[in-house]
C-alpha cells in the first residue's frame, strides 16, 4: 500500500505548489509511481504540469460533487510515471456545494481508496486556508507534510495548521500523522534564514527535513514551461535539494 502526503500550510506563497510539482517529480525519478492531486482552486499544480486548466471537462471538482468517477478525472502519465487529478477555479465553489451533504469530511477519502493501491505516493497539494478541501485532504491522508518559509512570520499560523491536523485526527482520520516540516526559499546569504530555521527547531517537537530548498531563479521558472524541475534544469540547485527530499521522503520507515 502507498503512502499518502498532504502538503498544507494556511499561509500562501510558502512552495506548496512548488513542492508537490517538484516532489512528485523527484519520487518518479525514483521510479515510484505517483498521482498528484490538486485541491486548490487556483490550479496552480495542474498548469506547472502543462496542462491548459481551462479546458478540462473532469476535475477535483466534478469528482468530489460525483458528477464524474475517479478514473475519468486522472490525466495520466503527464511527466513519466506522474498522474494527476486537475483542478480549476470552479473548485472555489465546493464549500457551498457541499453545505448539507452528508459526510462530507469524507468525499476524497472515498474516490481515492478505489485507486490507492496502483500508486507508491499519493502527493495532495492544499489550498492556502483551513476550509473543507484542506479537511478533505487530511481525512484522505496519511501525513502532513508542511513547507515553512525562511522569513521572520514563518511561526504564525503554523500552531494552527498543528491544531487542525490534530483535531482530524482526533475526529476523523486516527492516521493521520504530522510527516514533518521542509524549510524553503533558503537563502544562505541572509541571517535572517539561518534565523528562522533555528527559531522554529527550537519550537517544533514535529520532525524536520535535512533537506532545505534553497531560493532559485531556475524553480521560479520551471511553472511558466510547465514542467518541472528535474526536467527544466536537472543541474539546478532546487532539482537537486528536492531529489535529496524526495530521498528523505523515501527512507522515512517509521511513518
């Protein structure tokens, strides 16, 4: 059986996106196979792969209202061994969709398990808010994962994503697990960076990543070319940080 890894934080623009784009990649490098899922209404996933989010007739959306099965919404093998379930901006609406419906915690959980066993990794990127798609994906998972910026509010906010991921696991997915913290856009040139890393070590009882993403011009790129890193520029230093992560990711046995 797989493993299953949400990638959350509330607070936008910390590489959630970058990291399921460019961890997916690096596990498929690997060989493991891999489906990524995005849950975020601004589809920033879906078009960092090359795929055009305003065309598709079956997303995340038609599959969490029922409108289409799990089979029907995968785009498969989009980079080698990589295959995603799309997401557009009609997904904003799901919260209002939903009001009423029964289990609805649940709706993720229950498409994913018809095809969780045909994939080593099931990587969920999350939109940058605690609302019922982030619920939906922690039920659905295994772990969280949680990127943190190198900048001084790295903190803020984080003791909340922390509450909620116990509150579903309290509640509702008895799984579910904190997989650990992964620093990003590091710039060493900065104390600031050195900073923050020791501020939230010294914070976190969670288990932290060795691996640092580094801040790279290449990674800010890779998305406008739709592709990811490893096969926008292999040599770059943000293609190598996360193969190192997607190692870290693979030998984490006692998760």
């Amino acid at each position: 059986m797989g493993r299953t890894i949400a990638i959350a934080n509330q607070k936008g623009g910390v590489g959630k996106t970058t990291t399921s784009i460019n961890l997916s990649a690096s596990l498929a490098d690997m060989g493991k196979k891999v489906l990524v899922i995005d849950t975020d209404p601004q589809g920033n996933t879906t078009s960092g792969f090359g795929i055009n989010k305003n065309e598709l007739e079956n997303t995340v959306y038609e599959l969490i209202l029922g409108e289409c099965s799990i089979q029907e919404c995968i785009i498969k093998d989009i980079v080698p061994r990589v295959s995603i379930i799309p997401s557009n901006v009609n997904l904003a609406a799901t919260e209002i969709e939903l009001i009423g419906v029964d289990k609805k915690e649940y709706i993720l959980r229950n498409e994913v398990d018809w095809v969780k066993e045909q994939y080593d990794f099931i990587i969920i990127d999350c939109p940058p808010s605690l609302n019922m798609l982030t619920i939906n994906a922690m039920t659905t998972a295994d772990s969280v994962l949680v990127p943190i910026q190198c900048e001084y509010y790295a903190l803020e906010g984080l003791s909340q994503l922390i509450h909620t991921v116990n509150l579903v696991k309290e509640r509702l997915n008895p799984e579910l697990d904190i997989e650990g913290v992964v620093f990003t856009m590091y710039d060493s040139r900065t104390n600031l960076s050195m900073q923050v890393v020791e501020n939230v070590k010294s914070h976190l009882n969670q288990r932290i990543y060795k691996t640092v993403i580094p801040r790279n011009i290449r990674l800010a790129e890779a998305p406008s070319y739709g592709t990811p890193i490893n096969m926008y520029d292999p040599k770059s230093a943000g293609a190598e940080a996360y193969m190192l992560l997607a190692k870290e990711v693979v030998n984490r046995k006692d998760v």
